[in-house]
C-alpha cells in the first residue's frame, strides 16, 4: 500500500510540476532571436506555412512550440562579398514578406515592441529580421538605410569571414598576424554610429575579440549577441569569453544563447570531424544536389539520423550554459537565440522549434522563478529592444 501511495504521490507531483511549466511557457512571450529557415527556403523552395518534415521551423511548429517572436536571419556565404550579397539580402528579405502577404492572419513583420506586441495579442508570429553579417551593406552606409527600411533589427558585424571594416573571430584566430588589420577601421566606426543612430542594435555574435573591444568603446547603446555560447564551458573561437559576457551585461546588453551542438560540447567538434570523413561521399552528393554545405550537411544527419544522434549533448549542457551566464552576467542579459536552420546538430530533445517548453521546464527544476524565466524567454529581448529604438 505504502509503495502505491508513493507512486501516486510522485505522479501526481509530475503532472502538477508539468503542468506549471507550460503555465508559465504559455504566458510568456517567447523570442528566438536567430533562425536561419529563409535562406534554406531560397534553396528548397519549401513553403514554412505549411508543416515541413525537414528542418526546424515552419508556422505550424512555431505555434505548437508556443513561439511568439522570431529573429530571421537575412544571410549569404562570404562567396557573395563584394558582389551580389546586398542583392541576395534583399531577395530573402522579399521572401518573407511573401510569406507574410500568403499568410496574413499567422505572421506579420514588425519592428519595435509596440508592433510586437500587437502582432502577439492577435496570435500571429511577430517576424523580425536580422542582417547575419557586414558584407551584405558592401560597404555602404547607405545600404544599412535601405535594409532598416526593410525591417532590419539588427547587424551582425560580421560573419565567419571578415569585412574590410571590421574582423571576424574565425580569422583573429586563425589568420592572427597576417590580417591587414584587427577590429573596427574608420569606416567601421561611421558602421557603429550609424546603427546607433538608426536604434538597429549591433549583433557581437561573430566578431573577434579587437573587434567587440573597439565596439564597446564606441556604442552609446546596448549590444546583443544574437547567438552565442560560453566559452568557459566550450572553448570555441565563436563562444564568448567572461570578460565578454560581464562587458555586454555592463553595457545593458543581452546573450542570447545558440542551440548548436558545436558550441555547447567542446568534445562534439572532433566526433563531427572523424563522421564526416566517414560519409565524405555521401556529403559530396548532397553538396552538389542543394550547393550548400551547410544544407547538406543538415540533411546527412536526417539520413544518418541514428548515427548522428549518438554525437548529441543532453538537453542537460545547454540549460548549464544558461545558468553559467545568468550567474556571471545576471539573469537580465541572458536570452534565447536558438540557430535552429543554421546547424547540423542540437542537443538530444531540441529537434524543433515545438520544444522550447523542455527549457522552461529545466529552468523550473532548478529553481527559476517564473519573472526570471520570463525574462530569458523574451523580456531581456523587448527591454533590449526597446532601449535600442525608443
């Protein structure tokens, strides 16, 4: 008897603790504030109203996942630099508001938090748009006019590679010395002025460290970092080092954190490694059939999907990311900037924009309140926001 009341018991307490978790999910307003489904949509011509059995996101999803702002990453390899990338920027920028104008009762493109929170009462996912790196202005201030038209919320300095103006994390790090130059030049300092200016807020995500430093120097306003790990738990070249973390929480700033495996689990790069030499052919052909490397290699783990799995950090790993940062930077600069479209790989239960619930739910089990896990899931972003554009 005993042992079946303690069954009960313990049942009933997991049900009750459930069902606070999605209270408190359902009643927050939830920001993803990078996502990578439009340029992948300009590749497979998909349509992300409709559920889609590849890839992380559609409206349906978005809606089940209880998702109600989404960060779109407006993105082009750095093979488009210095020729077509303000062009490619602008066609993905069409391509969601195509979406919007087929879709009109789901999804509406927005710029500040009062728009936001109109699309939100009117249960529509509130679409904002994101510039994932300087080379797609081409070296133009008039072009970071023309994108802020358009909706741009915020610019990545840079991508993995560098812009004349400003240099990247991968080639600080990899290239050191030979860099013709290591962080903002003039004209990248008018680039910070400009988005000061225009409250489109700077995205520190891929910079390298020169670069961040000589932003911080110059920016009157909050910084963001749309999609980012800690480095002190994966010591990647893209995660971001304490002194980092404890600047943009100085500044007013907010982390939003990447799901990506890579960035999460230091040992996930060499297993990752020694897998795709393993399907080197198998990638070759998917590379040819999407021209896409990232793509591809999404769509090798769907079909290698046992194998690929096995690579995968637990749920566990992201949730301590979390709490490192909320415990360095304070629980007012931490957000959620999943990368979901733009990675191979993320930890085991985060297979789509359907599970955010499963953070809320862990962020409980550790003891968050329900205001401080309201502020990781989209107050830090509307408070940001807000301080960026009035």
């Amino acid at each position: 008897m005993k042992t079946l009341l303690l069954s009960l018991f313990i049942l009933l307490s997991t049900v009750t603790f459930a069902q606070q978790a999605n209270k408190i999910h359902n009643k927050a307003i939830l920001v993803d504030t990078h996502n990578d489904a439009l340029s992948n949509e300009l590749i497979t011509g998909v349509d992300l109203a409709k559920l889609q059995a590849d890839g992380n996101f559609d409206l349906v999803r978005a809606k089940q996942g209880g998702l109600d702002v989404q960060v779109f990453s407006v993105w082009c390899g750095e093979q488009h630099a210095d020729k077509d990338a303000y062009a490619f920027a602008n066609r993905e920028i069409d391509s969601l508001y195509a979406l919007i104008q087929r879709n009109p009762d789901k999804i509406a493109v927005v710029t500040e938090k009062s728009g936001l929170k109109k699309a939100v009462k009117q249960g529509k996912l509130a679409a904002m748009i994101g510039v994932e790196g300087g080379h797609m202005i081409e070296n133009r201030l008039d072009y970071i006019d023309s994108l802020a038209k358009r909706g741009m919320i915020y610019l990545t300095l840079t991508w993995n590679n560098s812009t004349t103006w400003a240099t990247s994390a991968r080639d600080e790090t990899l290239r050191g010395d030979s860099l013709p130059h290591k962080g903002l030049t003039d004209f990248g300092k008018q680039v910070i002025k400009k988005l000061n200016d225009l409250g489109v807020m700077i995205d520190l995500s891929h910079p390298g460290e020169q670069t961040f430093k000589d932003v911080m120097a110059l920016t009157k306003k909050p910084v963001i970092a749309s999609h980012s790990c800690a480095y002190a738990l994966a010591p990647h070249r893209r995660n971001l080092k304490d002194y980092q973390l404890k600047a943009i929480a100085k500044n007013g700033g907010v982390v939003f954190l990447n799901f990506y495996s890579g960035f999460l689990d230091s040992t996930y790069e060499a297993k990752h490694e020694a897998y795709l030499k393993r399907h080197e052919t198998q990638l070759d052909s998917l590379i040819k059939i999407y021209n896409d490397y990232d793509l591809a290699s999404i769509r090798l783990n769907a079909i290698n999907k046992t194998e690929a799995d096995q690579m995968r950090p637990p749920l566990s790993l992201l949730i301590k990311h979390i709490d490192y940062m909320v415990k360095l930077m304070g629980v007012d600069h931490v957000g959620i900037g999943s990368d979901f479209d733009g990675a191979e790989s993320y930890p085991l239960g985060l297979d789509s924009v359907t599970d955010y619930a499963k953070i809320t739910a862990e962020l409980l089990k550790l003891g968050y309140s329900e205001k401080d896990i309201k502020k990781i899931l989209g107050d830090n972003f509307l408070r940001v926001l807000k301080a960026n554009r009035g």
